[in-house]
C-alpha cells in the first residue's frame, strides 16, 4: 500500500503543512496540489464542494504526492466511510465532544477487528494498492476537530481513545464556544489558553495536534510551539488575496485583508 505521507512527516518529529480546498472545481486543486503542500483538505463542512466534486479533486490531487485529505461534514458513519472509499488518506471529523464520539469516529474510519467500516474501497484500492485492505488501518490518518468547551472538558477521555491519531483545533469555533470573539490566529486570551491546554494535554498523550490559521506567520509561530499539523488560509482566500494584490497595485491602494473565515 502507498505510505502515508504524513505518518512519515510527524514519525520524525517534524510539522506538516497543509492547504484548504474550498472551490469545488478539480483544476484548481490540481493547481493547489502542485505547489508543494504537504496535505491538501477537501472541505465537505463547510465549503461549496459536494461527493461528486470531492471525487474530481480528490483525483487531481493523486497527480502529485500531496496527501489527499477531507473534511466530512459530521460525525456520520456514512460520510466517513464514503470519503474513505474514495481515497482520502486522512479525514477530519467537526464536533467531537466527548470519548463516545471519539471511539465512534475510530470505529467508522477502520476495518475490523479494530472498527466496524463497511469493505468497499472502490477508489481507494486504485490510489492506495491493490493491498489496502491489508494496510489500511494503519495507513489512514484519523483527526477529531477540538472545538467546544465541552470537547475541553472531556479533553482526556477523548485523547485516550485507542486509534485517534491527531486532534484538530478550530479556533472560530473554539472561541464562540468559550464567548470570545471568532479568530484564527489573534485570539483572546481564553481561547489562547485553551488552545495551550489541548496542545499540552495532546502531547501528553501521544497524539499529533493541529490548528487552522489564517496566514503563514501565524502557522510558524503554532509549530514553533509545538503543532505537527498546520492549515494556512485556503484555495478560495489566497485567490481573493492574490486578485486584491494584483488590484492594489493597479489602483496604487493599499490591499484589503480578507476576513478572519469560518474554521
């Protein structure tokens, strides 16, 4: 089976960088794919991207060695396994809040004896090796999304669950959960606490943890303290920021920002 690029990535200690697909549309990821990220995440949550569009993308992707990922929109058994199937090599599940979903999250995204997936690799098999089946439980990448304060409070029973591999901080969520105001990068004070909290507690348990953010600086100053797995940003804002550049200089003003996001 094709080895899991970011396995390899966090085996040695080191931060993967990862890019945001939120235009559903297979060029444009295959362009994203070609610029070197890491990983690259098809967003089923909250992006415009449907299943069939998420196929396309997750194909140009298969063009380099970028590690398809995909955000499913909840924590649904289904979903998960569909994503699977179609070749993602990490999914990264919203709203995990408590040990219950983490074990359910686990039990959908692997074959048993260790969880109760449903055999049907159809794209998988063709991305991954015709011995996937075999491998695949040790091969894909399972993130739960820490985005609540109840996440928070049960952040150890859910770190504890046996094949959770990483967790994922949305810091919008995250903060609207806490009653700060929504951020990526410059949080408030509770929220920049909290997000120390889980980083701590996630290394204490063995698990790699990552973090959405707005720009690169923001991103370097996470993995400096310690993330192993950092968005920056996402196809349809690093367009917008680029056309807004390109305008800028035409206009002689200066370039807007483009918003906080959703993530």
């Amino acid at each position: 089976m094709r080895e899991n690029k970011l396995r390899q990535i966090w085996k040695t200690g080191a931060a993967a960088v990862n890019g945001w697909l939120a235009i559903p549309n297979g060029f444009s990821a295959e362009t994203m794919a070609q610029q070197g990220w890491d990983s690259l995440t098809v967003d089923l949550q909250h992006g415009v991207v449907d299943y069939q569009a998420m196929v396309t993308m997750l194909q140009a992707i298969s063009t380099t060695e970028t590690v398809p990922v995909v955000r499913v929109p909840w924590l649904e058994p289904g979903i998960l396994m569909k994503a699977l199937d179609a070749g993602a090599y990490a999914v990264i599940c919203p709203m995990v809040n408590s040990r219950v979903d983490a074990q359910n999250l686990v039990a959908w995204t692997h074959y048993a004896p260790q969880g109760t997936r449903s055999f049907g690799p159809v794209r998988a098999t063709l991305y991954g090796g015709a011995d996937y089946p075999q491998h695949a439980n040790a091969t894909i990448v399972t993130l739960a999304m820490i985005e609540t304060a109840k996440a928070v409070d049960n952040l150890d029973e859910i770190l504890s669950v046996e094949g959770l591999d990483a967790i994922y901080i949305g810091p919008s969520d995250l903060s609207l959960s806490l009653g700060c105001k929504v951020a990526m990068d410059d949080l408030d004070p509770k929220a920049a606490q909290a997000v120390d909290h889980i980083l701590a507690r996630a290394k204490a348990h063995g698990i790699v943890a990552g973090i959405h953010n707005a720009t690169p600086e923001s991103a370097l100053r996470r993995i400096a303290k310690g993330f192993q797995f950092v968005t920056v940003s996402s196809d349809a804002r690093l367009m917008a920021a680029g056309a807004q550049q390109v305008m800028a200089k035409m206009r002689g003003a200066p370039a807007k920002t483009s918003g906080t996001g959703t993530y």
